[in-house]
C-alpha cells in the first residue's frame, strides 16, 4: 500500500443523522445492501470508503436533524481520510478533551489522513458541549451525537458504519490506553495486508474489581481460546484497528454493551481472518467506571458462547453429548454387571440426552453451513 500524507485542517463537521432510513441514495455515499457480504480484500487507499446505511433500529438513537453537506474529493476542503478513530463517549466531560488532543497530536505527526469521529452517548453531564467546542478547535474532528443512551457497543457500532476511512480505529477516552500508538497499529494493517485486524493486548489489569477481574477474564479467555483453537493475549482489549470494509458483515452481531469488543474479536477469529497482537500498557481510569462485574462478566461468557455457536457449533455441543454417551454407556456396563438386562432410568437418560444433543448439534452445523451470509 502506499503512504497517505496529511492533508491541510478542514472545517470541523458536527454530524446529525435523520431518524428515518434515508430513502434517497446519496450520490457521494455507495450504499452496501443488508443482503449482501462485503468483500474481505482491504481497499485500495485511493477508493473512497463506502458508508453503510442507517438501520432504522440504530436510526432511534440518533437525532432528527439534516447532517450538514461534508466537502467531497476535489471539492475545496479536504477528501475521504484513511483513517476513522471512533470515539465513544458518555459522561467523559473532564477529561474527554485530553484525549482528543493526545490522538490527534499522534495522528498529526504521523502519515496518515484521518478523523476523529466522537459519540456523545446522551451524556449527562457536559461532555457535548465539550465535543462541540473541540470540533471548532480541531480539524479533523466529527461529533455525532445520540438521543439516547444505546452503550458503546451501539456507539461502536454505527461508528464503524458512518467511518469515512478505510481503516477504523477503536478506543475509549478514559485515559487508558495509549492511543500515542494509533499510527503504529494503523501501519501494520497498511504494510502488511495479510492483518486485518490488530489488537492492541494490554499487559496489566488496572479497572476496578481488579481481584475479580483478573480470574473472572482469564477463564473466560481460555474458553475462548479453547472454542476458536486460537491464542488470544487480550480478548476484550478496547484499542484496536481493523479494515472497515471486512468488518461491515459483522457489525449486525454486535451486542450494545463492553461485549462488542469481545464479539468482534471471535467474528475475525471465527472467519480466519488474521489478527495480530501489539503489547500495550493499560492506565488507571479517569473518571467514574461504568463496568459492572456481575452483569458484564456474566454477558462476557454468553457473547462468547453465542458467537461460537453462531460460527461452530460443533465446538460447544459435541464435547458434552459425546462426554453423555460415553457416561452413560460405562454406566450400563456397570449396570448390566450388577443387574443383568436391567439399566436404570438414568442410564437411559444420559444416552438419549447424548443423542439428542449431538443431534441437535448436526444440526446446527448443517443450519450454519447452508447459511450464505455472515
């Protein structure tokens, strides 16, 4: 691929998005059908990203007002950036703004064209204004606000679909990560085109309930790691960059909670698309944590589980029936020992649950195979 050097500052766009699905294609905006499986080859720096159109459920949130017209290429202003840094936030009014000026100080001394796109998820406090106002200040900056609250896999989500670059960026604007290193992770998916997905994996564990957090994400990784036959340093890491254009089949799986992260790590894994692993350190939070250890650890081990299921699932159903019938045929030997011709009620029971299970898990797999979609 070849390098994308930066273009001049542009006037900052506050993005509105209109309630109902647009009914009328815009002409500088291909619209990708919801029937349709977008093609994994990375594109060409030179094409302009394409953006997805608003589905009416993520059309809810956002507010009912005409986006104003963004400058096309070869009209004055600046063309479709290589890169789209999406930016979730919600009540991040204190320190929001230090980040942004972090990204865009690493991005400004870098190669690349870019654009921070920020989400305000229905903040409380003032962190639209906050956003409003550094989209004047800076550049590069797009704010997208929400009418409600739909979390950062919601944010995330229709993000990634109104991204103008062809490499999108996830991360969190609490201060955690080092998003210093946003250019280096987006080198890798340009000089490498085999990765479509980088991850940045952290190495410590600084979030609250830290004593729970550390077991609880271990087993949960090595579940994971055990489903998909993969190794994963960091499965829930917020600070990654992947290909938009691979990633768009998968965002419609994507849950509206921290399990987005998770989700979108398994679909890349699940569909052998290569994914590598940068070591990063993780900082104490600023501001106030909205994880909840119980709630999201419990929606941790679902997602994984249904993402799994959803791609292979013989991986979660044929383990356990197999492990039944193995038990209950043992048990019948035991059984037909001790009691000639006589099997109990359970020794039945562990056999036909096996059969059933197994059953049940042909077919799903042949459900998933006939599938022609993602």
């Amino acid at each position: 691929m070849s390098e994308h050097p930066s273009t001049g500052p542009a006037a900052p766009v506050t993005e509105r998005i209109p309630v109902d699905p647009p009914q009328v294609s815009n002409p500088a905006t291909e619209v990708i059908g919801t029937g349709e499986r977008a093609s994994s080859a990375p594109a060409t720096p030179s094409t302009p990203a394409a953006q997805a159109p608003v589905h009416p459920a993520d059309a809810a949130y956002l507010p009912a007002v005409e986006p104003a017209a963004a400058p096309l290429p070869g009209e004055p202003g600046h063309g479709k950036p290589y890169v789209t840094i999406v930016l979730p936030c919600y009540n991040e009014g204190e320190h929001v703004l230090k980040e942004i000026d972090r990204i865009t100080a690493a991005m400004n001394s870098s190669e690349f064209t870019y654009e921070v796109l920020c989400i305000d998820d229905a903040s409380t406090d003032n962190t639209l204004e906050v956003l409003q106002q550094a989209s004047r200040d800076y550049a590069n900056i797009r704010v997208m606000p929400f009418r409600r609250n739909g979390g950062s896999g919601t944010a995330r989500r229709i993000g990634t679909q109104q991204a103008h670059g062809e490499i999108v960026v996830w991360t969190d604007a609490d201060m955690t990560y080092e998003n210093e290193r946003i250019p280096e992770l987006v080198r890798i998916l340009r000089d490498d085109p085999s990765y479509d997905q980088v991850v940045g994996a952290r190495t410590t564990e600084e979030g609250t309930h830290k004593w729970a957090r550390v077991p609880a994400k271990w087993l949960i990784r090595k579940i994971a790691e055990k489903l998909t036959n993969q190794t994963i340093p960091d499965l829930n890491s917020g600070l990654r960059a992947f290909r938009r254009e691979v990633s768009l089949p998968y965002l419609r799986l994507l849950p509206p909670g921290f399990s987005c992260v998770t989700t979108i790590t398994l679909a890349f894994l699940s569909n052998q698309h290569d994914v590598k692993y940068v070591p990063t350190s993780y900082a104490k939070r600023a501001g106030v944590s909205k994880f909840h250890f119980v709630r999201d650890a419990y929606r941790y081990i679902l997602q994984v589980l249904r993402m799994v299921m959803y791609f292979d699932p013989l991986k979660v159903l044929m383990p356990p029936a197999l492990w039944l019938i193995v038990i209950g045929v043992l048990k019948a030997v035991v059984d037909m020992v001790r009691h000639p011709f006589y099997f109990p009620a359970s020794t039945v029971l562990l056999i036909v649950s096996g059969i059933m299970i197994g059953s049940l898990a042909l077919l799903s797999d042949l459900v998933v195979r006939s599938r022609t979609g993602v």
